[in-house]
C-alpha cells in the first residue's frame, strides 16, 4: 500500500515539476524592457482609482501620479469613493485637477455583491481617455510609471496590459513571506505572457483600451462576482481580441503595494482572490490550481499516513525539500526582478505556513463567504 501512494507521489511531484519549469522558462525568456524617459506620449490616459476607507494611503498615491513625467494635458485622475466612512472623500477634494465620483450617487441604497467594477465601470463612463489605467489607492509609483506604460502600449498597440506588482514588507517574517508568495504570481504572469497564454493579472496596475472595454460590454455576465475585476475581465478582452494580452516587464513600470498586517486579513484577500476560480473562462489555469491544491494536500496526508508506515514519513520530508528546490529555482530569478532578497532556509520554513495556507484559501475560496473592506461578501 505504501508503495502505491509513493508511486502517487512521484506522479504527482513530476507534474508540478514540469510545470514550474514552464513556468521558469517563460519567466526567463520574457523580454525585459526599459523605458524611453525622452519619449513624447500621444495617448490620452485615465487613471482610475476605486476607494474605500483610505485616508492612510490615498494622499501619497495621488502625490505620486500628479508628479508623473507624463503632459498634463494627456492625464486624468478620478477617484471613486465607494462609501467611505473616513476622511477618503475629504482629502481626494483636497487635490486639484483630480475628479471625485461618489458611489453612494450613483447606486443609492441598491446592494451589490461586486463595488469595485461598479466602481470602474461608473468612472470610464465618466471619462475621457483612450486608455484606461486602474489602480489601487494603497499603491505607490515611480516617476516614470505611467511613460512606461503608454510607451509600451503605443510601440506594441495592444489592447490589454498586466502590468508589475510588487509588495512591500516591514519585516522578514510573515510580511515577506507575503511578498514572496505575491512575486510568484508575479511571475507566473509574465511566464505565461511570453507564451501568449495571458492568464492572470492584478488589478493594481492594469491598461486597457476604452475600446476594449466598450467591445466586450465591460463587466456585463461578471458583474455579480465579487472580485475579477481584473482577471474575469482579461479573460473577456482576450476572447475578443486574441493574442493582444501582454505583461510589461518593466522596473519603472512596477507598483508597490503594502504586505497586510495580519494573518486573518492575508487569508481573507487569498481567498476574495480564489473565490473567482470557478469563473475563470480558460478551462487550463483551473486544472492548474487542481494539480497545485492537490500536491499540496499531499503533505498532512503523508504525515498521517506516517504514523503507519515509516517510509511515507520519509518520503514527506523528500517531497518537501524537493517542492522547496524547484519552487526556488523559479522563484528567484523573479525576486531578482523585483529586488527581493533570496535566503533558501527562510524559504524552506515558509513552506510550513504557505502549504496550509495554499489548503484553507482553497477551500473557503470555493465553499464560504468571506470579508473585506468592512463588507461581507459572498
């Protein structure tokens, strides 16, 4: 018996192998691009910012793309204030040449399981640029960010850019445990970018084109899904316009986001981020997330089994240095990218939270409701 569930074993580990080493490839091969700081931009650019309840933040993103290298004349900023119970709304009014759009206006009392697209949906109505840039109002920018991503976009005219996002951390405990399980989806973009396989993003830093956005009649069959603001509506756009999806490798281009304080938060936004796996349209990334939950549930089930036959004991301590190794060798260079230190006994330790991490996420993501942003959401 023993041996048969080892033989599951292996089969198991050789999959997951193969695909990280995909996903190293891609990784790997995905030109890295820098930025033309004396390029002369033509496009007209919205920049969007869906808000609520951050008064700690907002004022520093808004400094950050009022001071872009980028015309004026080429640049809106709207803010949506989505029900704000702090001073939000005040402090964004503080800020000349940024337009405020209240939800609360547009939606009245109407409850919605999915703010955030009512959000953006209302500010594009309400806009006037060619391209649509979202963002979140806890981010932070370089100065040279928004060039990045109109230069891009101009050279390559297409219609749906994922752009870098990267975390920041006070700590090299559970904040950087954050940021390096962050950097790996990081580069699980930008992997499966290379292979025109546009799979996943962030909508901390997305472009898209209004034409686009109009084409596939924005979030409309989406619109009632709590989260996929970003990924849901990638998926749609690339139906549409095939082979038009791509992820900017750019340092200038990266937006910084902070690591959550606390555990309980972490766990709420991974599974927010899981709840939509039932929703994706490409049929492949949920067999992926299958292979993944799976080889990671092998791990307290060889524990248990342990207690019973020695050798399984054995192999779990294998399994995980092995899941260890090559999860490092794609991982790292992706850290290089994004300046994140490397240390492989930290690296290995974190295995101890991230694999039941990787379970409950999964789990709740598709059987529960969760919380977020002082709102229960299902």
């Amino acid at each position: 018996m023993s041996g048969l569930i080892i033989l599951i074993v292996v089969l198991f580990f050789l999959c997951y192998a193969v695909l990280l080493f995909y996903y190293r490839s891609g990784w790997l091969q995905l030109e890295e691009i820098t930025t033309d700081k004396h390029h002369d931009p033509k496009t007209k650019v919205t920049i969007i910012i869906p808000a609520r309840n951050e008064e700690e933040h907002i004022g520093h993103v808004l400094k950050d793309i009022l001071s872009q290298y980028y015309p004026t004349h080429l640049m809106e900023v709207i803010v949506v204030d989505d029900h704000s119970e702090d001073r939000t709304a005040e402090i964004v009014s503080e800020y000349k040449g940024v337009k405020l759009i209240h939800l609360a206006q547009i939606i009245g009392t109407e409850k919605l399981n999915a703010y955030k697209k009512k959000a953006i949906e209302a500010a594009i109505k309400e806009s006037s640029g060619d391209l649509i840039v979202t963002t979140d109002a806890d981010c932070r920018f370089k100065p040279y960010w928004l060039l990045s991503i109109v230069s891009f976009y101009e050279k390559h005219k297409v219609q749906f850019i994922a752009a870098p996002v990267s975390m920041t951390y006070k700590n090299l405990g559970f904040e950087y445990f954050q940021a390096l399980d962050f950097t790996t989806m990081q580069g699980i973009t930008g992997a499966l970018s290379f292979f025109q396989n546009g799979a996943m993003c962030n909508g901390a830093n997305l472009a898209y084109t209004r034409n686009a956005f109009v084409a596939v009649n924005g979030f409309k069959d989406i619109d009632s899904i709590a989260s996929g603001d970003d990924m849901l509506l990638m998926y749609k756009i690339e139906k549409k316009f095939p082979k038009q999806t791509r992820y900017l490798k750019n340092k200038e281009a990266i937006a910084e986001t902070p690591a959550l304080d606390s555990f309980h938060a972490f766990l709420q936004q991974r599974i927010r981020w899981a709840s939509k796996a039932n929703h994706f349209a490409d049929k492949r990334i949920q067999w992926v997330l299958y292979l993944v939950y799976f080889f990671n549930a092998l791990f307290p089930l060889l524990l248990l089994l342990g207690l019973f036959w020695n050798a399984l004991f054995a192999t779990f301590w294998v399994l995980l240095l092995s899941k260890t190794y090559i999860e490092g060798l794609f991982l790292f260079p992706v850290c290089d990218f994004f300046s994140k230190p490397k240390n492989w006994l930290r690296f290995f330790l974190f295995q101890f939270l991230h694999i039941p991490y990787i379970l409950i996420s999964g789990f709740l993501g598709q059987s529960g409701s969760y919380q977020w942003k002082n709102r229960q959401v299902k």
